[in-house]
C-alpha cells in the first residue's frame, strides 16, 4: 500500500491547485451571484484538460488508455476547494463520456462525442425515488416524468439517465434537443447551470440504450460519487482554510477568537471528517479504477456510497461551522462561507439519499442485518 | 399559570396568530426570500391585527386588549405571550416574524427605561406612514463592525456638549438599519467609566449626521433588513438618553434586554423546525419511494420520531424560561439554554429534513431549503451559541473558560 502521490498526479495537483486558489476562487462569488460562470472558465479550463478528459483520443478526446479515477478524485479535493459550481461543470461530462465509450452504440458515441468535442455539456442522473415511468417500445425505452434539477442540465445536449426498466437497471443517454428543458437557479450551486427536463414518452432509441443490468448501472453510480464525496471533501477544507484564516484576525475579548477553545474544537473536528471523507473518496476512487467484474464493481459502489455518506455529513458541519466561527460575517455575502453553507447541500442530495438507499437495496435486508 | 398549558389568551393568540401565519405570510414568504425585500404590505396587515410597532412600550394592550398589570403580586404573561407569538409567526416566516417584530427590539430598552417623554416620542416617531405609505419602523443599534460576541468593546462614542451628545461610530448588523424611522443606539459617553458609562440615545430619522448605511445580503431571514448605519457628529439632546438618572446600569442595560429576549428568539427556532417538520409529515404521508408508501419505512418514520422529540424539548425548554421571567424569577441560564437549544434543533431539524427530502429539495424556491438557510442566524445573533455556552458554563461553574 502506498498513499503517496506518482510525479503526474502531484503535477495534477499543482496544477490544478494553482487555478482554484488564482482563477477559481477570485471568480467564485461573481458567478454565484450572476448565476452563470463566466466564459473564461470553458477557455483556461479547457487548456488545462478539462470537459474532455473522458473522451477517447480516437474520438477528438484526452483519453489515452484507461481513465484514472484516483486522478479524478484528487483533481476534485482541489476544485472542491475552489468553487462547487464550477467544479460541477468541469466534472460533468465524465460520467456519459465514459459510460458511452465503455458500453455505448457507436451512434451514440458520434453523437455524445461530436457534442462534447465541440465544447458541449453532458449530465448524469439518477430517478432516485423511482418517480419516473419507464415502458420498453420494442428495443427502445419510453421515458416519462420530470428529470432533475440537475447540474449542466440547463445547457446539456445530453443526460445520462440511471433509472429501472421492469424491476431492472438501466443507463440511458437522452439527447435534449427538441424536449423541454427549464433552466434553473436554485440556491446551490448557482452557476452550475442547473435545469430540468420533462419528457413525455419520449422514446430513447435502442441505440441510446448504453446499458442494461445491476453493473454497469453500479459503476456509474460509484463513479458519481466517488467524486461528489472528493469535491465535497474539498468544500470542506476549503471552509476551515477560510475560517482559520478569519479566526486569526477576528479579536473579541482581547484575543483572536480562533484561539478559543470551542472553535480550535469545531476547525479540529471539520479537518478530522474532510481528512476521513477525503481517504474515503480515493479509495471508492482507487476501486473504480480496477472494478472490473460484479464482484470488484460491487466493492467500488459499495465503497463510493459510504464515501459520500461521510463527505456529505462532513462538508454540511463544516460549513454550517464556517459559518459559525464568522458569526454575523458568516451570515452574509461579502464573505465566502454562506455561499459554502448553500453549496454544501447537493453532495448530500444528489444522486438520492445514500442512507436510505442502502437500506432498500441491502440484498440480505429480508434476513435482517 | 403553568407552563404546561396555554390559558385563554395564550391558546387565543396562538390560534389567531397561526391562522395569520398560514394564510398570510406563508404566500407571500419565498417572493421575498428572493427578492430580499421587506414585506411591508404584511406588516400593515399585522398592524390592524393588533401587532403594533410599539406593543412593548404600550404594555402590549393593543395585542391582548387588556392591561397585563393584573395585579403588584401577580404573575405576568407577557414573556409567553411573546414565546407563543414568536412561534407561530416564524412557523410562518422567520424572516417575516422578524419584520414584524424588528421594532420591538428599539421598543424594549425605551418601555424598560425610557421616561415618559421617551416613550411619547417614540411613540409619535412611529405613527402613521411614511412617505412610501409604509408603516413606520424603529432599529436598535448596538453591534459594531469590531464588536460582535463581546459587547463591552463598544466604539461609538457619545461626547457631552451642552445640551447635547455628539455620536460618532459605525453600526452593523442593524435590523431595520436602512428604513428605520426611530433608533435606539448604544454609545460610550465616558470611556474611563468603562462598561458603565455605555448609554442608549433615542435618535428620529432625519437627524443630521444619522446616515443609514448599506442593506446586507444574508443567507437567510432575508425578508427582514439589516443594514449598517453610521453615525458622523450626530447631534442628540441630553433628554433623548435613556435611562436618565440611577436607574441605568450602563452596558449591564443591554444584557439584560438580550436575557428578556432571548426566551423569544429560542420560540421562533421551534417555529421554524416545526414548520419543516409539518412539510415532512404531509410529503411522508402521501410519499412513495419505489412504489413503497415512505411512511411504512422506518428509516423515514424514526427520523420524524427523532425531530418530534427534539421540538418538543425545546419548546418546553422556550416556556419554562418565559414562564420564569413571567413569575420573576432569575432566568438568565435557561433563557440561554432556551436560545442555544432552540438554534441547535432548528438547524439540526430543517437538515434532517433536506436529506429525507432527498433530490425535490434541489428544486429552487423549495420552503425547507429555505427554512434551512433561516435557521442558521439563531446560532448567530442575539448571543452566539458559543456566547450562550458561555454564560451557562458561568453560571454553573462561576467562572468564565476561554
């Protein structure tokens, strides 16, 4: 076992380190405000790899090889510590681009990938209360119900969509085009470009069927939270990072109030759970990369899902702590922690509550625990 | 009068004030979320239900329609007919019940202090409309931009000249800062008197060098206003000081408001996790997951279990403080534990309630997302919960822990 980082992936790092403390973060309450990113971010983060990273070379993408998931995962601590939103544009096409090149038809390949190649988004989803209805219409699916709000989803060509076909998983990749899309701005994530999609039996052709069964649908899934649990994680560490640094100059009663023992307490216990959310989101990340059959992909789902219920827990005290150890600057925006407080809430609901997933899905629940 | 029961006026303006909650400020609550806008056309309405702006310095007759003084050795019930109230208006909108009620926070130091000329001006300051046809607001000015948690580093000062102080300093955090057509502001008016010579000023609208900063954008309650207002040679007449004469305590004066209050704002963080709460029980009961009716599930039922015992706790922590101030009694320790346990459960309810809600509370606009965000500012201000730790730590140990 070795926890330390190669020299690419400390370069990475770096890197990506560099433009979240430079770029990122100067931009980050602009575009919260604005609710959009700015239009620089697609021009320097694309020079930087991102958006396609998950595309293969021999489709106009980065990927070369195999995906990286653990480079994904640390890529994602970082951006965490920038800004949410953004983080959630520039780690939105992974999820398609990889379920489509792995399981994908090649029509939906060229259309997924012509897409994203020229500067479009994706977006993933998951009917995580089993609100949809889906009908098989010959090899095809028909999709009705309300999709979302997701992240991308106001500007996506694509959704990724994890849902269940009679009693069974399925992964199906919607094209927007033509289907009613709302843009959204809820209160996390702003910039994100959220939006829903309402479809009324809308047929996914057979060909945008990218994957039926419990596996595919598992990795999905586990790469989904893998990095939700590290940008999450990141969010964390971000809003002690502010905090601390707010502590040190904020006096009350004569001394820094960061050198109070009840908020040394509350730093100490947010760093404890983003160092344990963090370690827990490189190994979901860790097992991804080598998930290869059901046994292997049921450990990385398996892993994903309690990385994300430890990240989800950890960046919601810490910011809500953040927050606190601000007091009244906590509460509004001329500083940075309120809009952590908000951001914080998407890693937890996304993709379904985790617990209570778990709980439902547990195979042995019929037997107890 | 036991805490455990409402007498008739309590279970009256429960019931009058809830039905006021539900019908009037729940429709209107999230379009000033949005718009961080002050609900005037409500607080009018809550004007012609009795909840006047200046209801503490009138003994509160205009809401209860008879004098509280029932008697020298009677108990009052005026500390839980401000918990019942508060409750149900933040069960509406906290950041609504706080519009309302802002004033009454300029309103308790000139009712506890304020001589009879006071209180007149303050009354007049605060009849009819404005020029906008808004009823009229009053501001307590106390925080400063260095002075959050610890109070006695005041800086704004309030320097004798004849007749006159002359008030120099900046506020922040200041609820009606902006609007305000009367305010009460907190000044040093000897600096070697230390914590004693701390006074409060009644200042109108208008008065030169009295200058209403800029409007906050908060994370929650954003239906009420805060603002800064900075004072620059503002002239004051010596009458306009409160407690004139022995009967000021100096800074002791505020606390002693922010004890009186504090039962109220542990009440209104009831009000607000009882409202996600109610949201969760109807979503519950009509609920499925996966073709699964949510309430057969114990996960989802032990959780509203779980939020029913602490609202219940904490309501009856919120009574029994204001039931210890209505009988007299010294109620400084469990009006800190009412305000600290209150926030705790409104922020630790209304998160519950997110997760059970799962991906429909992404949506924009969605109340508990936003009951959520209005919960946070009762571990703020009023006392932080760690400023509140601190004073029932005191109280047990009798000394104060850094």
């Amino acid at each position: 076992m070795d926890f330390a980082l190669d020299d690419d992936q400390a370069l990475i790092v770096q890197t990506v380190r560099r433009f979240v403390d430079k770029d990122l973060r100067a931009w980050a309450g602009d575009a919260d405000r604005a609710a959009e990113a700015p239009g620089k971010l697609a021009t320097v983060a694309g020079d930087l790899g991102f958006y396609l990273d998950a595309v293969p070379e021999a489709a106009g993408g980065l990927l070369d090889g195999a995906y990286a998931h653990v480079t994904r995962a640390l890529r994602g601590l970082e951006l965490g510590r920038g800004c949410s939103a953004m983080a959630a544009l520039l780690e939105c096409n992974v999820e398609p681009a990889l379920a489509v090149a792995r399981w994908g038809s090649d029509a939906a390949k060229a259309e997924l990938f012509a897409s994203l190649a020229a500067g479009g988004l994706a977006t993933t989803g998951r009917d995580s209360r089993g609100a949809l209805t889906l009908t098989a219409d010959g090899d095809g699916v028909r999709v009705t119900g309300k999709i979302g709000p997701l992240p991308a989803l106001g500007r996506a060509s694509h959704v990724l969509l994890c849902a269940t076909l009679d009693g069974a998983p399925v992964a199906l990749l919607i094209a927007t085009a033509g289907q009613r899309v709302a843009a959204q701005a809820p209160s996390a994530w702003r910039a994100a470009a959220w939006g829903t999609l309402t479809l009324e039996h809308a047929l996914v052709p057979a060909s945008h069927v990218v994957a039926r069964g419990a596996d595919p649908v598992a990795l999905i899934g586990a790469w989904y939270r893998s990095s939700l649990a590290a940008r999450a994680a990141g969010v964390a560490v971000a809003a002690m990072e502010h905090a601390r640094h707010y502590a040190s100059e904020r006096v009350q009663f004569g001394q820094p109030i960061g050198r109070f023992e009840s908020l040394i307490g509350l730093r100490d216990d947010a760093l404890t759970a983003a160092t344990a959310a963090r370690l827990m989101a490189l190994h979901a990340a860790w097992l991804c990369d080598r998930a290869t059959d059901g046994a292997s992909i049921a450990a990385a789902a398996d892993a994903a899902s309690r990385a994300r219920v430890v990240a989800g827990d950890a960046v919601r005290q810490a910011t809500v702590d953040a927050v606190q150890i601000y007091g009244g600057y906590g509460f509004v925006n001329d500083y940075p922690v309120e809009k952590l407080m908000r951001d914080a809430r998407p890693y937890e609901q996304l993709f379904g509550d985790e617990r209570f997933d778990r709980v439902l899905a547990d195979p042995d629940r019929a037997g107890g625990i | 009068m036991d805490i455990f029961h409402d007498n008739a006026m309590l279970a009256g303006v429960r019931q009058m004030l809830g039905a006021f909650a539900k019908q009037y400020i729940r429709p209107v609550a999230m379009k000033h979320d949005r718009e961080e806008s002050m609900p005037w056309a409500l607080m009018k309405q809550a004007q012609a239900f009795g909840m006047t702006q200046t209801a503490v310095v009138d003994g509160r007759k205009a809401l209860t329609g008879k004098d509280d003084e029932e008697g020298a050795n009677k108990p009052k019930s005026q500390s839980r007919l401000g918990v019942v109230g508060s409750e149900e208006l933040a069960y509406g909108c906290a950041g609504v019940c706080l519009a309302i009620g802002g004033s009454g926070l300029a309103a308790s130091p000139v009712a506890r202090m304020g001589t009879e000329e006071q209180k007149q001006e303050f009354r007049r300051l605060l009849k009819g409309d404005d020029e906008h046809g808004h009823i009229k607001v009053a501001a307590m000015a106390l925080s400063e931009p260095s002075t959050g948690s610890d109070i006695s580093s005041l800086s704004t000062t309030a320097r004798p000249d004849g007749d006159y102080f002359v008030i120099n300093g900046h506020k922040q955090w200041i609820t009606n800062g902006q609007s305000a057509a009367a305010y009460v502001v907190w000044a040093q008016t000897d600096p070697s008197a230390g914590r004693a010579g701390v006074r409060g000023f009644l200042v109108a609208r208008g008065t030169p060098g009295l200058i209403p900063g800029r409007k906050e954008h908060k994370l929650g309650i954003r239906a009420s206003e805060t603002a800064q207002v900075h004072f620059e040679d503002c002239r004051v007449h010596k009458d306009m000081m409160l407690g004139i004469g022995a009967s000021s305590e100096g800074l002791g004066d505020t606390k002693k408001m922010l004890d009186s209050t504090r039962p109220m704002v542990g009440a209104q963080a009831v009000g607000i996790a009882r409202a996600a709460f109610d949201y969760l029980v109807e979503r519950v009961q009509g609920g499925t997951i996966h073709g699964t009716a949510l309430k057969q599930h114990q996960h989802v039922a032990f959780e509203l279990a779980e939020m029913e015992m602490e609202i219940q706790a904490a309501r009856a922590l919120v009574h029994k403080s204001a039931w210890m101030a209505d009988h007299g009694q010294d109620n400084v320790r469990m009006a800190s534990i009412a305000k600290a346990y209150g926030a705790k459960v409104a922020q630790d309810v209304t998160a519950r309630a997110l997760t059970l809600l799962g991906e429909e509370a992404l949506e924009p606009d969605h109340p508990v997302e936003k009951w959520y965000r209005d919960a946070k500012i009762y571990d703020i201000f009023e006392g932080t919960g760690q400023i509140q730790r601190r004073i029932i730590a005191r109280s047990i140990l009798g000394v104060n822990a850094t």
